[in-house]
C-alpha cells in the first residue's frame, strides 16, 4: 500500500496545481487514498479523505450516482473497521438505494453492499434485520 499511497498522494499535488482544479478528480483520488489508508488501518485518516470525497461528490457529480454510491460503501466499511456500525448501517442502506435505483442490473454491487450491510447487523447482533 505504501507505492500506491506515495503515487496518490503525488497525484494530488500535481491535481491541487492544476487551474482550473478538477474537483471530480480530486475527490476519485481522495476515495482511492482513503481505501489504501483503511486497508492499512489508519481509519481516521482513511475516513477523513472518504468525507472529503462523498462531499464533493455529492456537490459535483450529481449525475453519476453509481461513483457517490461506491464512496457511501467505501465509507461504511471504513466506520464498520472503526466499530461505528450505526452510521455505517445508514451508509450501506444509502448506497444500497442508489445502487437499486440508479443502476440496477449491476447485480454484483448491489450484492456487495447487501452483504456488508447484513454483516454490519450480525456483528450488532441484529440477526432477524440481517
């Protein structure tokens, strides 16, 4: 994790230099160094740049739904390695939203976010919601 950590952090140097600042590409970069900082463990920092992300998201790319669902799961699953099952529970139901909304017949994202979900509740002990 540590090559993609340097090359994603070098990447948004050159993106924060850049005029006009791609947002949209900015917040791809922030999610994929969040995800290698949650693999590693570094959940604070790794939750930070996934906030930072699905911020941005949100405001910007209010077309591409799919991409602010991937960042809502990457999110939760992030906060379910920080024991914060709750707000990862409301995260995965709203990816899980999109995702049966926006793009349906991507079947193998939607199954993943029913897992992660329905493993949230199980570790809550929530087996009948599961």
């Amino acid at each position: 994790w540590s090559e993609a950590k340097r090359l994603l952090r070098e990447c948004l140097t050159i993106r924060d230099k850049l005029s006009p600042v791609d947002e949209v590409s900015r917040a791809d970069t922030f999610h994929e160094l969040g995800r290698c900082l949650s693999n590693e463990g570094d959940l604070v920092q790794a939750e930070h740049l996934l906030r930072q992300s699905l911020s941005v998201k949100r405001r910007v790319c209010t077309n591409d739904k799919a991409s602010i669902a991937t960042t809502l799961h990457e999110l939760g699953l992030c906060l379910m390695k920080s024991n914060k099952l709750d707000e990862a529970q409301a995260l995965m139901r709203e990816a899980l939203d999109i995702r049966r909304t926006a793009c349906p017949d991507n079947k193998g994202k939607i199954a993943g976010t029913l897992h992660e979900l329905g493993r949230s509740l199980t570790t809550q002990g929530r087996l009948e919601d599961a």
